[in-house]
C-alpha cells in the first residue's frame, strides 16, 4: 500500500519536473498521486459499506493520505460519509 502510494507521489514529481522538495511540490505530488490511485467509482462504493476511512485505504491499495487528498480534493462531489 505505502509502496504503491509512494512511487505515485514521485511519479508525479517528476511528471511535473520538481526538482527539489519545496512544499509547494509535495502537495501536487499527492494530488497526482491521488488522482491517479482513487477511483471515483469504487469510493462511492466504499463509502455507502463503511464510514471507516482507513477501511476505503485498504480496500483500494492506497494510503489514507491519498485517501484524504482526494476527498478534500472532491468532496462536493461526493456523497456524505456515513
């Protein structure tokens, strides 16, 4: 899970040419990582069967970082937590 996160985080600094590890860069690191590991589809899902976040992680091979990322991300395009 961290792995896999991870490398998705660097992928994207060197998607957008980040040269050095300025805050800036670390928080569209995890946006592309986000982005990129989250599917949409499978969230909803996850989210009407458990209102654990931790859970929605594991479920989909990603960190809870990338998980709150991309809620914050999309949460008003996504329906409540229960």
């Amino acid at each position: 899970m961290h792995d896999r996160s991870a490398l998705a985080h660097e992928l994207g600094h060197d998607d957008r040419g980040h040269r050095n590890d300025r805050p800036k860069h670390e928080v569209m690191a995890d946006r592309y990582a986000a982005e990129r590991m989250v599917d949409p589809e499978l969230l909803v899902d996850l989210m009407r069967w458990s209102p654990d976040m931790s859970r929605w992680a594991h479920e989909m091979g990603v960190t809870t970082r990338l998980i709150r990322v991309y809620w914050n991300l999309h949460r008003s395009n996504l329906p409540a937590a229960q």
